[in-house]
C-alpha cells in the first residue's frame, strides 16, 4: 500500500511539474476574456490556441490540439489590426493631415497609442491595450549601470538606440503641442518621454511587417507596421518555421506553421534568424542555446595582440577598412568566423607576404608560420574575452545582491553573458584542437 501511494506521488508530482512547463492557462483571466469578445466582434474566429504563462518564456499561447506542417496557426481580421489607417480614421486624422512637415508612420503611430491609453476607459482599443506590457526590457529603457554590462558593440548600438528615441521625442514636441484642442489636460503632460518611450518600444517589438501605400499625409520613411492583437501573444523560438503574411483574398493577416507542435505545448514563431545581442536590442530578451548566436570581437580588442610598431600595419588596416574587415568578425557556435580569421591572416602577414594580401582576403594559404600564429592569435582573443565575460558575470552577481531594483534587467544582461560564455568556451575547444592539428 505505502509502495504505491509512494508510486502516486511521485507520478502526481512529476504531471504537477509537467503541466507547470506547459504552462498555466490564462483564458479565465478578466482582461483576456474581454480581449476575445472584443476581437469576436470584429470578426476573429476563435483559434486552437489560449493564452498561458510559461515559466521560461512568460506569456505566450499554446495550442489545444497537436499542429501539423502546412496547418494555419492564427487568421486575424483586418478590422483587428492596428495601422496607419485606424490612426487616419481617429480625431487624431485632421491634425496629422495638416501638419508640416509630415510626421512619420512610427509617430502616428505612437501618437496614437499614447492617446488611447489616456483615454482609458473611453478608448475603444481599451481590451488589446490592457494585456500590452507595462513595461519594456529594451536597451532604452535601462539603467546606464546595466546599459554599461553589456558587450562592447551592443552597448554602442544600445546608446544610438536611446538617442535615437529621445531625437524622436524632442522633434515631435510641437506636433503634440497642435493636438491641444483634442485634451483637456496639457499635452506635455499626457506625451511625455515615458509616455513616447513606451509606445515606442510597443511598436518596436510587437508590429508584424505590412507594407502600406505611401500617403501624403506621412513623411517618406516606410509604412510597414501593424499591431496585431493577440498574435502579438507568440513567443519566439529560433527553431521554429512559419509562413506569415497578409491575405489579400480573405483580408486576414496569416501565420501558418511548418513545424509541428504537440497538443497544450506553446507554439511559437520565429522573429528571423537573429543572434542574442539583436534580439536583446529589437525586443528585449535573449533565446537559449540560439543557433544563430556570436560573439563580436571589436576592433580595439582585435589588434592588441599586434606588434605597434609593425611597419605595415597602418596599410593592413586601411585594406580591411576598405574591403569591409573590420566589422562583423564572430566567434560561433563552430569557431572563429571566416571574416574573423581571414583578417588575423592579413594583420599576420610577415614583411616579405605582405604583397600577398589580395590572395588573404580570397582564402588562400600563405604560409605554415602565417596559418599557424593566426589560430594562436585566434585562441589568445578567445581567452581574453572568456575572462572579461567571467568578470562581467561576477560584477553581475555582486549588483543583483545589492541592487534589488535591477534584478530583472541584470538577470538579461547574465543570461546573454552566460549564452556568449558556452559560445566563446566552445570556440576555445575548437581551436585547441585546430592548434594541436597544425
């Protein structure tokens, strides 16, 4: 008896546990029943899929029935998207048709978003804004402590991304101001930079591509974003293929899969073919074990294991600047990049093989010494950014004891660190072997 209630435990435990990884359902919760009744009304066909909470990936939705290739994962009515159009349709319509010069697509949009939150109850995009995150985990919206973690040409791209939304913010100002007659409150107060850097990261990460015909009424930057209620829910998988686009014959935006997914498991979509340090940038998270992850190897960091007083080193490095080789060099998931080593084969280059550096850039060996002090060079970069991603993730660990505040943004910054770590470990093992071969 005991035996076998002991049996029942464990096989309770172990279906607790495994209904825990599938996710717990969210259909009951208030603000998604709304959501479907509000999309039903616009025609939204209920799909095989309901929202639930992941422990790994967060919200997400799974799917009710096991998905074969080739079947339709989600059909959202055009009424259900959220574009230029709808902005055009709104009061807000007459003010950006007038307005000199044209605001961009992006700024209606935010426009739009900011205006409807503050409308709140009164806004009939009430149910799709109540489920849109809070808040965001993009570079934008962290502390310069964090901001400052984070590998050298993300951390660069990070800044542009700040100063890129605060330009946005200040050239928009007097447009927000014209919008005064619409409000009781001031302006200034309901389009704040919060405000803005909010819709901003909404659209950044959660509009699907749809391409709009120009209208005069915007400026020339490319129309291509829509909102797209509930779809928005899929979570990234870089595993995953899907076909999305929007049918014209059924005026629907559609996504259908060409992987299978098992009954009640999470089905996901795949964003395109990024690396951690992108999706970090564009959306605010990082994948595990992502297959299309590097690590970048910054120039500066490239040439401290070259001689300074190298008599050709100035013209080394004006032939890489010019043949475009001094960006995009990676460590992966097999070793060192092709453009990695094919610029240590040109700064390795001895005086006498210098001339030969139009057969470097095609491939071609040079030499035995040649081959062999770039994959040693090769190694001693791989070690050095082993040990600065070491103390990075020791920085990491002392800050989230004593910043309570950041733990949630640290903890993305160690899980991209720890995903470059295994990556850069890899590399390390690769050209330990590659060594020992030569």
């Amino acid at each position: 008896m005991k035996k076998s209630r002991g049996r029942t435990g464990r096989k309770r435990r172990r279906k607790h546990l495994q209904s825990f990884m599938d996710g717990v359902n969210c259909s009951c919760k208030l603000e998604y029943i709304k959501l479907k009744k509000w999309l039903k009304d616009r025609g939204f066909e209920d799909s095989n899929l309901r929202p639930a909470q992941f422990w790994d990936t967060g919200r997400g939705l799974r799917t009710t029935k096991a998905l074969q290739v080739r079947d339709l994962i989600i059909s959202l009515p055009e009424k259900c998207l959220l574009t230029t159009g709808t902005v055009l349709s709104s009061c807000l319509g007459e003010y950006i048709m007038k307005w000199k010069p044209p605001v961009s697509p992006l700024i209606a949009l935010c426009t739009f978003l900011i205006a409807e939150k503050h409308a709140g109850e009164k806004s009939l995009w009430k149910p799709y804004l109540d489920v849109l995150p809070k808040t965001y985990t993009c570079p934008v919206c962290l502390e310069h402590d964090v901001v400052s973690l984070l590998p050298e040409p993300l951390r660069k791209k990070a800044q542009e991304q700040r100063t890129t939304v605060h330009e946005l913010y200040m050239s928009s100002k007097a447009f927000f101001s014209s919008l005064q007659p619409l409000f009781a409150e001031n302006t200034g107060t309901i389009f704040n930079y919060s405000a803005l850097e909010w819709a901003w990261c909404t659209i950044n990460t959660r509009t699907i591509y749809m391409k709009h015909s120009q209208r005069e009424c915007f400026s020339l930057e490319p129309d291509v974003y829509a909102l797209a209620p509930y779809l928005d829910l899929l979570n990234h998988s870089p595993n995953v293929q899907v076909k999305a686009a929007f049918n014209e014959q059924t005026r629907s935006y559609e996504i259908w899969t060409n992987s299978q997914h098992k009954k009640y498991k999470e089905v996901f979509i795949c964003y395109g073919p990024h690396d951690n340090q992108r999706l970090l940038l564009e959306y605010g998270f990082v994948a595990i074990d992502n297959p299309h992850s590097s690590v970048y190897v910054s120039s500066d960091t490239l040439l401290r294991y070259f001689p300074p007083l190298d008599k050709q080193r100035k013209a080394k490095l004006s032939i890489l600047k010019d043949h475009d080789f001094l960006e995009n060099l990676t460590f992966g998931w097999d070793g060192p990049s092709w453009r990695l080593l094919t610029a240590l084969k040109l700064l390795s280059l001895g005086a006498d093989e210098f001339t030969c550096w139009r057969r470097t850039l095609l491939g071609d060996v040079i030499s035995a010494r040649n081959e062999q002090q770039t994959l040693h060079i090769a190694a001693k970069i791989c070690h050095f950014l082993i040990e600065e991603t070491q103390h990075v993730l020791l920085q990491i660990s002392q800050l989230k004891r004593s910043k309570e505040n950041l733990k949630n943004h640290l903890a993305l910054v160690e899980a991209l660190r720890l995903e470059d770590l295994k990556i850069l470990q890899k590399s390390a093992e690769i050209l330990c072997n590659l060594n020992m071969a030569t």
